[in-house]
C-alpha cells in the first residue's frame, strides 16, 4: 500500500505464478492498482515448470478477470511478432493490459519484456499528481535518516517544484503545529548527488535547521510532514474530509477505528 500510495509509480507489474495460478494475493494488488488508477500490465512466470494445463487455466482465469466489469481492460497476449511500441504507448490510457509469458531459466519472452519496460514513457506530466517544476515548492515526507557525518537526511517525493543545493525550505509542522526554516545542503536521485531535484522525482535531502541553538533529530520527524516553498504561509489542518474506498474488510467499521 505505501509502495503504491506514497511512492506514486507510473505503472504496476503484477507477477503471477504459471504453477500456483492467481492468488487472494493476486487479486488484492490489482484491486488496488484498480482503486489507485495505476495502468497495469501482467507478467505470468516460471512457464517452464508449469504443466501445460495448469498453464493455460492460468491464462484463461488472467483473461476472465481482465474482462470482468470490474477491471473492464482488455487483454493482450504478447507474442513474438507483437509491436511493443504500440503497447507501450497505449499504457497510459489504461485500457489495455499486456500478458506476458516468461521464464527465468531458459529466458523465454524475457527481451520482449525488457523491450515493452525500456519504451514505456513516464506519466509525472499526465497524471495529475505533480504540479510543474516552476510551481512553488511543495515535498512530502516519507523517510527520515540520521547518517554519520551527513547528519539529517530526508526522504520522499517531490510533487513541485525545482529544488536546488543551498534552498531554504519550510519543515513542518511539527509538534507545535509550526513550520521551521530548513537549508538544503545536498541532494540524492537514485543514489546519485544531483545539481537540482524537479517535481515527480523520488530524491533525498540532506538538511540542516536554520533555528538558532536547535538541533534537527529523527525524533523530529513522522511521516507525511512536509518540505515547502519558503516564501509559502502553511496552515496545519487538524480535521478534514475525504473520500474512502473500502476494497476489503474483515472487521465492522464504526465510530472511533
């Protein structure tokens, strides 16, 4: 859930077992990828020790809920003479579903796999989950480390913005429900020092607090606090409304859970 949620992929891969068929699992991380509206697309794997009819009962359940009301994608199986470009870019409509058919060992349907996963274009611009890089800066919180000789080091996701080494932010809101002034002093994508970090990238900061005789510690920090614009006035929100979808359930809901 917090891969899917927080992180905001542009696409899932939903992995099936040939030999095993699909799981409660299976079917638990589609429905998600369905709630979230994350294009998706099925790899069905270890093909060669499945037998052949498990095999193809396997194919014929993908297919049966690719069709369902409830997924209302269409699939298609691919083959060697498939055009991944034409899949690829069909994605993010999120009307199709490409199958593919691997195997590990002997890497059967494995370089059309990695063909369709080279083409597929990012979705940061269409999705309408990020804003622009020259939008203010807005930077949502989901990891937080203290590392020798850095110091503090967030993690998260940039959702606007154009963030650069030397940047003064705002942190928070704390437990006071206040924003304090951050510098950021140096910035990580993909495990590599940037010069800059721009909206829709997952990126680290290393941090220090411009507070006078304060120290930043990783009691600090909890999750879903945020980095802003310094020229922003944020407001902390104590209540609010939203919009929840139940996929499943085990328990009774009631006031107070």
């Amino acid at each position: 859930m917090f891969g899917l949620v927080g992180l905001m992929p542009d696409y899932a891969m939903i992995v099936v077992g040939a030999n095993m068929g699909v799981s409660k699992m299976t079917r638990e991380h589609l429905g998600i990828c369905l709630a979230l509206q994350v294009p998706i697309f099925i790899v069905v794997t270890k093909v060669d020790i499945a037998p052949e009819q498990v095999y193809e009962d396997t194919m014929k359940v993908i297919e049966k809920i690719c069709l369902s009301p409830q997924v209302a994608k269409q699939p298609h199986f691919i083959k060697d003479d498939t055009d991944m470009s034409l899949m690829a870019h069909a994605m993010p409509d999120k009307i199709i579903c490409p199958i593919f058919s691997i195997s590990n060992v002997t890497g059967l349907g494995l370089e059309k796999l990695k063909e369709f996963m080279s083409i597929l274009k990012s979705r940061t611009q269409i999705s309408g989950q990020f804003g622009k890089p020259s939008d203010p800066v807005e930077f949502l919180i989901d990891g937080f480390y203290q590392v020798r000789g850095v110091g503090i080091v967030v993690a998260g996701t940039l959702l606007s913005g154009t963030v650069l080494p030397g940047d003064t932010l705002l942190l928070g809101p704390n437990k006071q429900g206040t924003f304090d002034p951050v510098q950021v002093k140096t910035i990580h994508h993909k495990r590599i020092d940037v010069e800059q970090a721009l909206a829709g990238q997952a990126v680290c900061f290393s941090i220090k607090t411009q507070v006078k005789k304060e120290q930043l510690k990783r009691n600090n920090f909890r999750k879903g606090m945020v980095l802003l614009d310094k020229e922003a006035q944020p407001m902390p929100i104590y209540d609010f409304e939203a919009t929840v979808i139940i996929i499943q359930q085990a328990t009774t809901i009631k006031p107070n859970y």
